[in-house]
C-alpha cells in the first residue's frame, strides 16, 4: 500500500497522523475516503485490541470520531474504557439472530463462531480450541439498543461470519457512507457482491490493488445524486 493513498488535503490533525495503525493498512484507505473530515461516526464489528490493529483508533485520536466496538472477547473491553474515551465497547457476537448466547470459539485474533475457520489454519488445533457462550446480536438490534441513527464508517472482520453479520444488518436503515469488510474466503468473496449491489452499494475496485484481504464499499453515485436532490447528503459528505 503506498503513501500516494493520502494525497488529498487534509486537516491539521489528520497531518499528525503518525503512519497506520490498522494490521494492513487499511486506514490509509480509509482516510483517503473521509478526507480529514472530522467527528465522524464509526462502529467496529470484531474490533479486536483497542489500538494495535485497529481501523477505528485513529479517526478517533486525530479527528475526535466517536463509535461503538464489538468482539467476542470480554478481556479487550479493559483497554478500550481505559484508553478510547470515545468508544463504547460491547461484548457481543454479532451474527443473524439475536439470543442469549452462541458458541465462540477461541483462538485470539482468529477466534470465530465457526470452528471449521479455524481448522482451516495449520498452527490451530480447532478440536482442542476452548469454546465459550457470549451473547448473540443482531448489529440492527445493537445500533437501536444504543441510540446509533447514523453510520460514517463500518469496519468488519468476524473470521467468516461476515454473511451472518451483515444479514443481520438493515443497511438501507442506517446507509453507513463506508463499509469495509473482511472478504477472505471464496465463500465470504461470493456472497458480498449481491448483498451490496441489492443495497444500492458499489466496491471501490481502485482499492483492490492495495488492500488483499478486505473490500471496500460505498453507496452508488446515482444514490448520491438522489439525496442531493431531495436535500440530505451522503452519509460520508
């Protein structure tokens, strides 16, 4: 991923913005999307550390964005209230359905609802990986349960439960401005596309070359112009 990314005009503090703190880079891109704007908001569905990794902890350090955090793993919520004061963390699976628990299997950063995930990685023995209850929830029911009308940026990676997560989602209710989605298996590969383009979303194919293991999508131009015309604006304008 190159430098050239970020070659738009931004805000003074975008400018302090010391390199990425995303695990691929990825908010390279997605600072190249939001160009500088500032008190966004964002919601970060399998979040992972509250720092290291991170897509989100940027736009809230250098442009005071605001949002809510999701992973399964109850021990990452000490370093989100200790160190993100504009982030909620909740520790939740989302998926499909929402109900008092579902099967979480733990691998760390691999953890995932679907044991045959990871089987699929040589260094995890999935028959031996511990196996906790955490609470299931639709990202729908989340985003009302805490008040979130409007979404600037979804950031998701839930180790192939991507599907679940997002049927789980009214995105023509909350038509986030930016979706990034983990997109790292043939299956997950070939079930985005129709999802989004039946939404009014298109991929940003530009993005392609420089980010492997996650798609990026927007809400379509022509949706745009609609809103203009009606009098509201893109979520992301």
């Amino acid at each position: 991923m190159s430098a050239r990314l970020l070659r738009r005009r931004g805000s003074t503090d975008e400018n302090r913005w010391p390199g990425t703190y995303s695990q691929g880079n990825e908010d390279l891109l997605l600072r190249r999307f939001f160009a500088g704007r500032r008190g966004g908001i964002f919601v970060d569905v399998g979040a992972g550390h509250w720092r290291d990794g991170s897509n989100t902890y940027g736009f809230e350090r250098h442009l005071g964005w605001s949002g809510i955090a999701v992973d399964g793993l109850a021990e990452l919520g000490d370093g989100y209230r200790s160190n993100r004061p504009g982030t909620v963390f909740l520790n939740y699976v989302v998926t499909d359905r929402s109900e008092t628990s579902a099967t979480f299997y733990l691998a760390g950063c691999l953890s995932s609802t679907r044991k045959a995930h990871l089987a699929s990685f040589p260094n995890v023995d999935a028959e031996r990986a511990p196996v906790v209850r955490v609470p299931a929830i639709t990202l729908t029911d989340l985003l009302d349960e805490h008040g979130v009308t409007r979404v600037d940026l979804l950031s998701m990676d839930v180790e192939q439960g991507e599907p679940e997560a997002l049927t789980g989602f009214e995105i023509s209710r909350f038509r986030p401005g930016l979706v990034c989605v983990e997109a790292g298996t043939d299956e997950v590969r070939e079930w985005l596309p129709p999802y989004f383009a039946g939404a009014g979303y298109e991929r940003i194919d530009e993005y392609l070359e420089h980010d492997i293991g996650n798609w990026y999508f927007r809400p379509r131009r022509s949706w745009r112009r609609r809103g203009r015309r009606l009098g509201t604006r893109a979520p992301h304008e």
